[in-house]
C-alpha cells in the first residue's frame, strides 16, 4: 500500500491544482499540513498553467494498492 498527501489548491483561474507528496510522515499533524500550504501559497513556490495558487481548498492522505501483472 503506497499512502500520498494530496495538496489540493485553487488558483487564479478558478481551477483546483492537486499536489502530491509520497509516503507522507505518518505523525503529520492537520497544523503541519495548514502551515505547508501556507508556505506554498505565501512564498508562491509552485505556480500553473492557470496562475498562481490562492486558495487552500483541502488536504488529504490517499492509500493505492497496486497489483503489478506480468503481460510479456
């Protein structure tokens, strides 16, 4: 089982921007988290095609399970 800390974000135009950190500390705090993204957004560290990141919309830990098949 693979864990992400999705970081989602609304930017300029409107449109949410989702970014994921892999395998996220599992004693990460919601103030951590809040404090990141604030950092992100202040210091205007990631930017898309849409603009730049103004809004905090969510956060959340997403588990995948993988099963990998031999097709060769």
């Amino acid at each position: 089982m693979v864990a992400y800390l999705e970081l989602v974000f609304r930017n300029q135009a409107g449109y949410l921007v989702v970014i994921s950190v892999i395998d996220p500390r599992p004693d990460l705090t919601a103030g951590e988290v809040e404090a990141a993204m604030d950092t992100i957004m202040g210091q205007n560290i990631f930017t898309s095609p849409g603009g730049d990141l103004v809004a905090k919309v969510e956060a959340r830990i997403v588990e995948r399970e993988y099963v990998w098949y031999n097709v060769s």
